[in-house]
C-alpha cells in the first residue's frame, strides 16, 4: 500500500509568543508558544526547525544596539539542524541604508555576512509579503522531510495505523 503524503494543512506551525506581528502561514496550522529560539518552528520538531524573522528596523537594531543579545541567539540557532534567519528586505535595500540609526550599510552588511559564514542561513526577501510566503514553505518543507525520515524507518507499517494512534 502507497504511503499517504504529508499534506499542509496536517502541520501545526509553532509561532513564539513574543512575535508581535505573526504570520499568516495558511493552509498551516498555527498554534502560539514559547520557543526556547526563534519566532517559528513546526510542532513536535521544535528542538530540530527554528526560523528567526527580523524586519529591516529589527535587524538594523539587533546589529546596533541589541547586538549581544542578537549574537547570541545565533549562537543558540546554531544547535538546529534545520535554521534560517529571514530578512525581510532585500540586498539592495541593505546596500541604500535608507534606515535612522547610526548603523552603517557596511556594518549591517558585514554582521549578515558574519552569521552567514558562522552557518546561520541567512534569506532575504524585498518586503514582508514574499518572506511570509517563503516561511510558510521552509516550514512545510522540513516538516515533509522529518515526515518522509519518520516513513521510511517504518516500511511495513501502514500510515493509517501511525495516523491513528497519534
């Protein structure tokens, strides 16, 4: 018997209480929580998927001002094997600076650059709209891949049964 596939709308997305303005990540489910790190994880793989999200404003001042405590939730989004820190504004809006702080381009430029090569995944989006729709995807795309993992460990177990009992 064929295995069913994961569908999106089987995944609950764990948004952390602290993001103010959450995401709509339908067709997922969206339960809020506290995460250890990040604003987004899929539920039961919390320890596995974190997704840290930082509009332009955010991001110019965790490299400011707030610039240890953003250190070291890099530091922490290490430890997840599935991580992604989402920007939501593109290259060029990095390079224009077009921003009131004391940051410089080259400064926000340069600590992207540096959590990039320390293995922080970093994805930048021109506006909140595709990064949400990115998110939404990232999400759905380690969830079907623990699930696919979770499957075929269990080749003679019929899905239905693993549904049934969980």
């Amino acid at each position: 018997m064929a295995t069913k596939e994961l569908d999106p709308a089987d995944i609950t997305v764990i948004c952390d209480t602290r993001e103010q303005l959450p995401y709509n990540l339908a067709p997922l489910r969206m339960e809020r929580a506290g995460l250890a790190t990040g604003d987004y994880s899929v539920k039961g793989l919390e320890h596995l998927v974190s997704i840290e999200r930082k509009s332009l404003s955010d991001l110019i001042g965790c490299v400011g001002v707030e610039r240890d405590r953003f250190d070291a939730e890099m530091q922490r989004i290490l430890a997840y094997p599935c991580r992604c820190l989402v920007v939501e504004a593109g290259w060029t809006d990095m390079v224009a600076g077009a921003w009131r702080s004391k940051v410089t381009p080259q400064a926000a430029m340069g600590s992207l650059l540096g959590w990039m090569m320390a293995g922080v995944p970093v994805a930048l989006f021109d506006n909140r709209e595709e990064a949400e729709r990115a998110v939404a995807r990232m999400l759905f795309l380690a969830a079907r891949r623990r699930w696919r993992e979770a499957v075929s460990l269990l080749p003679t177990l019929r899905i239905e049964n693993v549904t049934k009992n969980a």
